[in-house]
C-alpha cells in the first residue's frame, strides 16, 4: 500500500472490512468476486488512481517512522521500570 498497490482481499476479517471498504482497497467473499473486483480496477484507471493514493495515506500508520513513536512513547517508561529492578542491568 505504501507504494500505492491497491489491496484486492478477501473480506472475512473484520478489521480489513472497517478500515478499507471502497476507499484504499476492495474486499472479495466468493471466488468469483476476487476476478471482478480486480477487473474492475484494472478497467477503471481513475478509480484506481484514487485508491492508490488513499491506500499510501493509510500505509503511513503502519510505518516504521509511526511504529517507533507509537510503541516506543508507550514502552519507553515500562522498559525503563522493567531494567531497574532487575540486579545487574543497567538502565
């Protein structure tokens, strides 16, 4: 998605269905469906432009950049606690 490749999946997961449908990706049930959503895409260039840029928005959360001030602003003081009653580490 990063690269702006737009997410053609099937859509059992939950997750998938709330943060996609129709705005950075397409999600599939049957078999079937998976040809014609990507064939869709395929025959509607604009559409899909659209999609792409959107989907490389949403990508950005998942970056390394996001990753690492999320997760560590959260972990950085139980890291710190955890280091300091453990004897013999340093903090």
């Amino acid at each position: 998605m990063m690269y702006g490749l737009v997410p053609v999946v099937i859509g059992r997961a939950a997750k998938w269905k709330s943060s996609m449908t129709g705005s950075t990706g397409r999600l599939w049930q049957p078999h079937g469906e998976l040809v014609d959503q990507t064939h869709d895409l395929i025959e509607n260039p604009k559409e899909r432009a659209t999609m792409a840029k959107a989907a490389t928005t949403a990508a950005r959360q998942f970056s390394k950049e996001n990753f690492a001030k999320t997760v560590g602003a959260k972990s950085y003081g139980f890291v710190n606690e955890t280091a300091s009653t453990r004897p013999g580490r340093p903090v």
